[in-house]
C-alpha cells in the first residue's frame, strides 16, 4: 500500500530531539519529491509533467485502498467531509482526498513541502485545501474531523515524540471519525529479537581532546567546537531517519481514545516492518 521511502542515507539511529525537523527541511529544499518517495524517477532533476503524473497516481491508489479498507473493514459507506493527512509533503495525497467532496487540511514540518503542496493543489485545482505548518502540539490546526490519516511519516519521527503525536492526532478526531495511521514497529534485520534492535551497548567516555588543544584551551586561545551533527554516509542527501514504535504504546492510546475494534493491514519495505492501524472512535 503505502509506498517505500528507504534510502541510502536512511538511519536507524534514535535521537531525542528535533533534529528530523531539520533534515526535513532539507529534504523539502532539495529534493522534495524523491524526499517523499526516494525512487531515483522522482529526483527533482528528473521531474517531467509524466514522472509527476505517476507520482500523483501513486497518490490516488492509496486513497482508493484507504477508503475502501475504512469501509469495508470501519465503517460502511464512509465518505469524509473533513480530512486530516498529517505529514502531507508535496501533497500527493491531498488531490485524491479533496476529489471524495471533502474539506482537506495538510499539515508538515517543512514550508518548502507545503510550498509544493500549495502549487500542486493550484495546478490540480482541487477543491478547499488548508496547509497547515506543524508543531507537536499540532496548535495551528483548527477544529475535528471525520478521518485523520497519516502515511509513512511517523516512522521518520522520534518515537516518544510521535506517540505524544499520535494522541494528539486522535484526539483531533470528530465523534464517530475514523482513522487510517502507519507507523513502523520492527526490522527484519533484528528477526532473531522479534524486530527489536538489541540493547544498546553503553557510551564510551568522552575522548580527551589532545593535550596541546587541553593547554590551549586552558589559555583560553582555542574555542572546543560542539559536536555537530553526524555526517551522512555517501550521497549527499540529508538524514532520513526510520525509527520503529512500540505497538503496545500506540494501542493503548488508540483505545484510550475509545476504539473498540482495529483494522490492521502489514507492510513491509524493504525490511522495515510497518502497520496501517484503521479504526473509528465512538459516535455522539
Ligand atoms: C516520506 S514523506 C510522506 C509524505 C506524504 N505522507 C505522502 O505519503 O506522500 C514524510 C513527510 O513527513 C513530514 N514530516 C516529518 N516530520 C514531521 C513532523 N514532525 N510533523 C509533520 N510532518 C513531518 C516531512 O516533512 C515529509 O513531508
């Protein structure tokens, strides 16, 4: 279903800050499309009105299979009239929601992707769309809605971040909405744990700078550098973070929230392991 985002700047390597919010930037500067969906076709370089077509098709297939999985599976003849796509890129989504006759909100963390939303939807003249910058108390976004959805995004955000996230996602939605969120949960790599990444080995102690620069430090003649982000391996592409969640955690808020049954479908890319969770919250 949803489409593959692996590339060969992607990392596993958790953080507990913000610092996606900054390669995502520079994904949305440099090369938003490919950032979106890293297939070398969609490279910004390479964008003509055809690759841009089967970008946009992409788009459409998942709706199709996102709504005729809530209805099938949720809630029968489900059409939306407000909808949610967190962590909506280029938008490539966004035309495809706003053709079922709703009102469509994009919300994300990079203005340049919201840019290239905001002219997709011109291009596409789709019907009402808000874009919306992110935040993680999601404060710019306004009112409920009847279906908040949200595709390979969350596996690029920390995971104690995106679960606060994840609360706050459905807690936007509207009596008797439904939702549609992947996440990734596990790696095929780490099989022999049952997708979870061994336990980290303890830090090794700080290296001491050398003696000349301690000297030169105390004499006040050399100011230590912070330690700055680490590079990228090979291409020159920012940091694509992919960063599993603990299905028990986002369960909880999920039936918190009041679900009293879930839909899940599998997804597998490349070895990241993924599951879209549909489900709807009690009614008025
Ligand atoms: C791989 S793209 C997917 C775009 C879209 N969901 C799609 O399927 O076409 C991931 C998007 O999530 C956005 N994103 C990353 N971190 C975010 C955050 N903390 N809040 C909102 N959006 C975020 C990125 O800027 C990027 O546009």
């Amino acid at each position: 279903m949803a489409p593959t985002t692996k590339s060969r700047s992607m990392s596993e390597r958790p953080t507990d800050t913000h610092d996606t919010d900054a390669a995502w930037k520079a994904w949305g500067e440099r090369d938003p499309y490919f950032g979106v969906i890293t297939d070398e076709r969609f490279r910004r370089d390479r964008l003509t009105p055809q690759v841009l077509e089967t970008f946009f098709r992409s788009g459409e297939a998942h709706v199709r299979h996102v709504m005729s999985t809530l209805r099938q599976h949720v809630q029968p003849g489900f059409k939306p009239r407000r909808v949610l796509d967190f962590g909506c890129g280029v938008g490539r989504l966004l035309p495809a929601f706003s053709a079922l006759g709703a009102e469509v909100v994009g919300v994300d963390i990079a203005e340049a992707m919201l840019d290239e939303a905001r002219r997709n939807c011109e291009r596409l003249r789709t019907g009402p769309v808000q874009l919306v910058l992110s935040d993680d108390e999601l404060s710019r976004v306004e009112g409920h809605f009847d279906l908040v959805h949200t595709a390979i995004v969350l596996q690029h955000i920390e995971p104690r971040r995106g679960l606060r996230l994840i609360e706050r996602l459905v807690g936007l939605l509207a009596p008797g909405g439904t939702a549609a969120l992947h996440l990734t949960y596990a790696k095929t790599v780490h099989a022999a744990n049952y997708g979870a990444p061994p336990a980290p080995a303890p830090a090794p102690p700080p290296a001491e700078p050398p003696l000349w620069q301690r000297l030169l430090v105390q004499a006040k003649a050399v100011p230590v550098p912070p330690p700055g982000p680490s590079p990228v391996p090979g291409s020159g592409d920012p940091e694509m973070q992919m960063n599993p969640y603990p299905l028990n955690d986002v369960l909880f808020v999920v039936q918190q929230r009041g679900a009293r049954r879930l839909h899940l479908e599998f997804s597998d890319h490349g070895g990241e392991l993924g599951a879209t969770l549909f489900f709807a919250v009690p009614g008025p």
